[in-house]
C-alpha cells in the first residue's frame, strides 16, 4: 500500500487535506478528506469554560513551546 497527504485549502484558521491510500494489489485508491481547525489560546479557554470546566493552569507541549498548549482544567465540585 501506497499512502500521501495532501493540504487541499488553507484558510484563515482552518487546514484542510486529503489523504489518499492506493493498494498494491489492484490498483484501488480510497480517500479521506479532513479538516484541522487552529484555536487560539483564549478560545480553548472559552470553550472550556462554556462547558463547565475551571481552567487551573495553560502548558506549553514540551516537543513544541509556544506551538501547542496543554490545559488542566477539571469540572468544579
């Protein structure tokens, strides 16, 4: 089997791509089209908050500082 992304839009804060398999034996391709949306801090912050959530504390992903964000957050009581 054969595999390859590709990014099809960029727009704004949303990614969008297609990745595509191909198999060896007959030649056949599947497709699976997807969409990554990039939310800001505050926004991630928000959501939670509108579902319940308290917000104890914002990291940064150790692999990517300042890139990806990795929140504790906990619903109070």
């Amino acid at each position: 089997m054969e595999t390859w992304v590709q990014v099809t839009d960029v727009s704004e804060s949303v990614v969008s791509f297609r990745w595509t398999f191909r198999f060896d034996g007959d030649g056949a391709e599947l497709t699976s089209d997807s969409k990554l949306l990039f939310r800001s801090r505050e926004e991630l912050a928000d959501s939670l908050t509108a579902a319940g959530f308290a917000v104890d504390d914002v990291r940064d992903a150790p692999d990517r500082p300042g890139r990806e964000f990795v929140f504790i957050a906990r619903r109070p009581g």
